[in-house]
C-alpha cells in the first residue's frame, strides 16, 4: 500500500506504544521512539533498536533509540488493518529488543 500520512502513523504507533504487555513497560523508560520513512543501510528494514539493553545498561547511559520505518511498513501490507498489526509486531519487536530479548526467543514467543 502507499505510505500513510505521517500524523496517521503517529497515531498507530502511539497505539501499538499503548499495546505493550506490562513486562516490556520498563524498558520505555530510557527509550525514545521515533519514525523515518525507510532505513538507508537495509531497505527492507521495518523498526530498528539502537542502544543499550536495560538488562546491560547503566545509570548514566544516554537513552536508547527505536526507529519506525513508515515507508517500508506501508509497502509490506495491504490493507490498513494489516499496517496497525504490523506496526503493533514491529513495536513490540524493537521494545523488546530494548528489554534485553534476542531474536531467537522473540520468535518462540511469536514476536519474531
């Protein structure tokens, strides 16, 4: 599907942030979220967590980041309804990612 309005995005982001389960909460609190239309070292890039894991951090490490890609999640769904279950998988796959889960157990839980 073509790329959505940016402030439509926001908000299913904002909602997929409100979908979390509560053991991945803490792991926002040194997290901050943004969204970009496409990654330009991995196209097909859907979110992408830069950091520290809050299992390896410390106090006085700056914040982590989670990016969103808009364009390359619009153009892996078809429908509106499949870009939100999307975009809630990407969230919480990245989040996760922040929490200290690797890939592997990502994908046991169905997160992968």
């Amino acid at each position: 599907m073509e790329p959505i309005p940016l402030y439509r995005f926001e908000r299913i982001v904002k909602d997929a942030i409100d979908l979390i389960p509560d053991e991945l909460a803490p792991a926002l609190d040194n997290v901050a979220i943004v969204i970009d239309d496409y990654s330009t070292e991995e196209p097909d890039l859907l979110g992408l967590f830069e950091g520290i894991p809050i299992t390896e951090s410390l106090d006085s490490d700056g914040p982590s980041v989670i990016t969103i890609f808009r364009h390359t999640l619009c153009a892996s769904v078809d429908t509106d309804e499949d870009l939100v279950n999307e975009v809630v998988v990407t969230v919480i796959h990245e989040l996760a990612h922040a929490a200290g889960i690797e890939d592997e157990r990502l994908d046991e839980l169905g997160w992968g």
